[in-house]
C-alpha cells in the first residue's frame, strides 16, 4: 500500500505512479490511499490494476483505527508513505497494527519521527546523510534508492524534430535557447537566474530563456521575478509557458538546461535534460552533484553568484560542440543508473527484508 498526502503533481507523485506501475508489472497487488483532489486520482485509468481509495489522513485515534482495520481487510504485507502528512501518519499507524511502515525521504527536514518507521528509503544520497544527521535515522535502517524517471519518454532528438518542437511553442528557430522548469518559488533560485541574464544576453544577444511550470502558487516571489524582467528590459527575452504536460518537447526545442535551485534534493528536471542530451547548467546544492556530470553532462556553479551563473551558460553556449560529443554516453549513465527494473528490485528488495522478519 503508497499512501501519499500530497495532492498536485510534482516529482513524489509520479514517482508513486511509476513506483506502482512497475510492481503491478512484476506481479504485486498495488494499493494507493491518498487525500481528495489528489493529481493521481486523475490518473487511475492509466493503471487500471491499481486498487485506490481516498483518505485525509487525519491523524486521530479514529481516523488511524479504520485505517488499520482497512489495512487488516486487504491483507496488506507493507505500506509505504510518502510526504510529511503521510510520512507521520505511517508511523503513527504501526501503534494500531503490526504491518512494517516504509517510508520514502522525497526532501528532509527536522522530524524526529522519522526514525521510528521500520525502514527510510531517501532518493539520494544527499537526502540520506541529512536524514542521518538531523533525525537520526539508523545507518541499518536506511539506503538511496533514486527516483523513477521515465526513460522512454524522454530521448536525444534529431534536428527535424527539435524545430517541430521549436514550432509548437512558438519558438524562431534562429534563437538561442535556454529552459528552466519548475514551479515558480524561492527555493528554486529564479532571481538569480534572472539577474544574470544581461550578461547573458551581452555574450549571445539571440537567447531566449523558457520558464515552464507553476507561476501562481508563490504570487510574491513571481512579483519579484517579473519586477526584475522588466527592470532589466528583458520581457522580449521571457516566455513563460505556465504548466505544460509535455515537458519532453521544452527540451527537445533547448540548447541548454539551467537550474538554478538553491535547495535540490535530487534535481529530476536535470536528469530529464540529461536523458534528452541537452547540457545543465546548476548550482552545486542538494543532490545536483550526483546526477550533473561537472565538465560533462554540464557544469556545477559553486556559489550562489548570478555573474558566476551567467559565466558557466555562456561557457556551455560557446563549447556546444564539445558537450554534443558526450551526450549519449551521459545518456547511457543515466539510463542505467535510473533503470526502472533496476530501482523497483532495490524497493522489493526492502519489503521483502521486512516481511521476512519474524
């Protein structure tokens, strides 16, 4: 049984979905519980051997008392939390039934009941160590398992493609272009990749910098962003693409991936990017450095600097060619090291070691 309490598609949630689409293919029964209006409601009918069920994850005595009762009905060998809400409400449940709690470490954040859970998968090894340090999360109790990315889907394109994809945004295709994709808030690092677009644009004038995803959940900090465009007269360089569903066309009609986060704890769009043999520009934060190849797939900044950020685009944009050269062994790295056999056997691998516990 997943059970998830975050409701708007992001990174965890398709990780549940792809968690559950492989283990119904290896041949499990696949429970998710999660709250109303979640995005994988919506997205059932693509795993029609998948069991759902709606809870809000209230954590009173009652609401806990039904689950396990819930959980007692259906016979469920383990169940597997993701986010905060879930994450406590798992460790809270194994007072009312004897079923082994999972939990996944999507980000880490001081929350002491972390260690209580019966195993702590983390999707990276920055997140694992944080989780070690801060909650004191047992070394036996705990590995990296990364996250689930969908090889298939995304792919090195030919040059046909890559200006069809050009056509359908409503790019020329003489620009220069740069994305960055992700929702819109402070702890993805916009303002610094505003602020180095002059220079940016001074070095290579045809740039035009696509950002794609959820503009309206931090209204403020998208006030700011906007403020500094127009201060910098810039507005003829921005598009802003709002969500988009299909993300894989923003890198196939992309010269470069920037992510300027100051916070990652994995950095999902870098390893989309990769897969799609675009180069990534990202500050060296969280778990950046273990999916962006310094030198090869791209290139680490090191400080939280928008003239140090705006040097290593246009280092990218002036050395294309010699990044192009490694795209596809980038690309084999990541294939394998993102495989989702691979990841699912390491997920199994944890249950079984709990299941067969006495």
């Amino acid at each position: 049984m997943l059970v998830v309490s975050g409701t708007r598609v992001n990174g965890v949630l398709t990780y549940c979905r792809e968690l559950a689409k492989h283990l119904t293919t290896s041949g499990h029964e696949v429970f998710i519980v999660t709250r109303s209006g979640s995005w994988l409601l919506q997205e059932q009918n693509k795993l029609p051997a998948v069991s759902y069920s709606v809870c809000e994850l209230n954590r009173n005595p009652w609401e806990l008392r039904r689950f396990a009762k819930f959980v007692r009905s259906k016979r469920i060998d383990i169940v597997h939390t993701h986010m905060s809400r879930a994450n406590f409400f798992g460790v809270l449940l194994k007072l009312f039934c004897r079923v082994p709690v999972v939990a996944t470490a999507h980000a880490c954040n001081f929350q002491p009941h972390w260690r209580f859970n019966n195993f702590v998968i983390a999707t990276s090894d920055f997140i694992l160590q944080q989780q070690r340090k801060l909650n004191r999360v047992s070394i036996s109790k705990s590995k990296t398992i990364h996250c689930f990315v969908d090889t298939i889907r995304f792919k090195i394109v030919g040059e046909k493609v890559r200006a069809e994809a050009r056509c359908r945004i409503g790019i020329d295709e003489d620009k220069f272009v740069g994305c960055v994709v992700g929702h819109v808030g402070a702890r993805k690092g916009l303002l610094v990749l505003v602020q180095s677009l002059p220079k940016i644009i001074e070095c290579e004038p045809r740039f035009t910098l696509l950002i794609v995803g959820n503009n309206t959940a931090d209204s403020k900090y998208v006030a700011k962003v906007k403020a500094q465009i127009k201060q910098f007269d810039l507005e003829s360089h921005v598009i802003w693409t709002g969500v988009r569903s299909d993300v894989e066309q923003i890198f196939q009609a992309s010269d470069v991936c920037i992510v300027p986060s100051l916070k990652e704890p994995l950095g999902l769009v870098a390893v989309e990017a990769g897969l799609s043999g675009v180069p990534v520009i990202a500050l060296k934060a969280g778990g950046l450095p273990e999916v962006v190849q310094d030198g090869q797939s791209g290139l680490l900044v090191r400080e939280q600097n928008s003239e140090k950020l705006a040097e290593s685009v246009v280092k990218v944009i002036n050395n294309l060619d010699s990044f192009a050269d490694t795209t596809k062994q980038v690309r084999a790295d990541l294939v394998s090291k993102f495989n989702p056999s691979r990841l699912t056997d390491g997920v199994l691998e944890v249950y079984r070691s709990l299941i067969d516990k006495p």
